[in-house]
C-alpha cells in the first residue's frame, strides 16, 4: 500500500486535486468539486487531529469488524460509503478555498508523518495506528478524486 506520509506519493495526490475544476462531473454520489474538497481536507484534520469528531453509536459497535474490511490493500473505498456527520459539506462551498486547505491540510499530515497522527479515535473505526491514519486517508482521497475523474 502507498503511504501518504510520503512525499512522492503526496505530490501524486497534489497534481490529482489541483487538477480538479469546477466543471469536473462526479462519477457517483451527491457532492460538488468544492464538497468534495472541503470534505477531504476535513477528513485529513481528523487523521492529524485538528478535528476530532465524537464517536458514532454504529461505530462503537460495528467498526473494529468493519475496519480490516476497510484497510483491506488492494481494495478501494466503497462508492457510497456513509460519512461522519462532521465531514459532510454544505452546499455553497468555495471550490479555491476548499482546494487550498486540502493541499495545506496533505502538507502537514507528509511533515507530521507518523508523529502528527492523532492519537482521537476516528469516529467510526475507533483507536488508529499512524499506518492505518495514513492507509485510510490514502484510500479516502484516492476515492473522491477518481469520483471526479482525478
């Protein structure tokens, strides 16, 4: 599995979101270029821990067996996988805006490296390990991206 604390496969991802638009289709799902974007850099601050979302009733009890489904190499996020409540975006976001805190939000998470992990339970997964941070938000920005043809 690529590592997203690694700056070579960062700058993949850098080249991807920027070269997203506005006039970007979505592939699947209901979110705009500039949700999708807002919604990215949110879930990277939950991996760094500037955002720490409560923990979910489901998660509590289905996300330890959901989890190695999840984290599974070689599988990608499922397309229409729910989202935690402080993820989602409202409709009127700024796709500039959004698209620079994402790239400032992957910038910290390749300078924290395993350090910056946060050490909040993801509210769905529960307790993460720096390795699982960074597979999971491999996954997950690798999944909005190909949404939007990235």
């Amino acid at each position: 599995m690529e590592d997203l604390f690694d700056p070579a496969t960062a700058e993949r991802f850098r080249v991807r979101i920027r070269s997203v638009t506005a006039a970007s289709q979505r592939q699947w799902g209901k979110m705009s270029a500039a949700q999708m974007m807002e919604h990215c850099a949110r879930g990277l601050e939950m991996a760094t821990g500037e955002l720490k979302p409560p923990r979910a009733l489901i998660g509590r009890l289905l996300g330890r067996v959901v989890k190695p489904m999840a984290l599974k190499e070689g599988e990608p996020m499922r397309r229409n996988s729910p989202t935690s409540p402080a993820l989602i975006v409202a409709p009127d976001a700024d796709l500039e805006g959004s698209r620079t805190r994402l790239l400032g939000a992957l910038d910290r998470v390749v300078a924290g490296g395993e350090r910056g992990c946060s050490r909040h339970p993801h509210t769905f997964f529960g307790p993460l390990q720096p390795k699982e941070w960074s597979m999971l938000m491999y996954k997950h920005l690798d999944h909005h991206l190909r949404q939007f043809g990235a």
